[in-house]
C-alpha cells in the first residue's frame, strides 16, 4: 500500500517536472518520459513508449497529457493515470494563469520574443533527435514499410501537393494489405 502511494505521488511529480520543462507540443514529452521511465527505472521498453506514443496521438486530446495517462497506467494502473493526469495538467495551467494576468505588459517585449524564438528552436531539435530514435527503432526491427510510407507521405503532400486525406487512405490500404498478407489471407 505504501508503495503504490509512492509510485502515485512519484507519477504525479514526475509529470508535473516534464509538464514543466517541455515547451512546444506533445512529442516535446517524449525525450523527457524515455529518459525517467525507460533508462533511470526501467519501467518499460522503449517500444512500449513508441506504441504508446502512437496511442496518445490517435486518442483525442493533447498528446502530452494522454501519453501522461498512459505511462501512469502502465505503472500504477487507474490511480496512477490520474495521478500523472492531474501532474501534466496542473504546470501549463497555473503558467497560462499568469501569463493571461500579465499579458498587456510584456505582448511587445522584443526580449520575451527572442527567448521565445530560442525555445522553438530546442524544440526543433528534441523532435529532430525522436525521429532519429523512431527510425533507428523501426531501422532494427526491419521493418521497412512505415520510413518508406512516412518519406512517400511526405513527398506526396510537400512536394506532390496531393490531398491529405488521399496519402492518409493510401497509407492505410497499405499497411492492411501488408498485415493481411503476413497473415496468409486470413481476415483479422
């Protein structure tokens, strides 16, 4: 019982710490979650944090508190989501407080835009080294369909202007069909 206090107060913090420190999206949380629960605890895999991640993505709502809800599941089960739920939310809530209470004197601070333009970039290089880390993944286990579907993807929309919805069905058909063929025909 004790414990698992522990582990839910340790959840809660934890998040709370990440919720704080990562600015910029989702995806920005998930250096931060590899760091604390895959190499300092060892709680789970990193694959585990990848099909995490993906879960977090197609579920609605932000990313960075669904994959929160996730991680505190698999570590401590229903309590444990709420408690790393509750620790995601509460940083971004108090500093938009503030933020919202001062916003008329510093809209024009050049200097807060300068600080603010330095944060996008470390947030273009965290999610830079996740792709990095997602590739080298997919790269071990061989599986070749998912970076060749995600530069065909790219290329499709960025350079083909071809519609979204299009690339996403056509992305779709191919990973069925992939699956339904490694299955030897049967239906899932």
């Amino acid at each position: 019982m004790i414990y698992q206090v522990r582990r839910c107060l340790w959840l809660f913090f934890i998040h709370m710490f990440i919720s704080t420190f990562t600015f910029g999206g989702g995806y920005v949380v998930i250096p931060m979650i590899r760091k604390y629960f895959v190499e300092k605890h060892a709680l789970f895999q990193e694959e585990d944090l990848l099909e995490m991640s993906a879960v977090a993505q197609s579920a609605p709502g932000a990313i960075a508190v669904n994959l929160s809800a996730l991680t505190g599941y698999r570590v401590a089960g229903r309590i444990g989501a709420l408690m790393s739920c509750v620790g995601s939310v509460v940083p971004p809530l108090l500093i938009l407080s503030l933020v919202s209470m001062g916003y008329e004197a510093v809209a024009g601070n050049r200097i807060l835009r300068e600080i603010l333009g330095g944060m996008e970039t470390g947030v273009a290089a965290l999610i830079v080294d996740l792709l990095i880390d997602m590739w080298r993944a997919l790269w071990r286990e061989k599986y070749m369909l998912l970076p060749i579907l995600a530069v065909g993807t790219f290329l499709g929309s960025y350079v083909l202007h071809l519609p979204v919805l299009l690339l996403l069905g056509l992305s779709s058909f191919l990973c069925a069909a992939k699956m339904w063929g490694r299955r030897g025909g049967e239906v899932c």
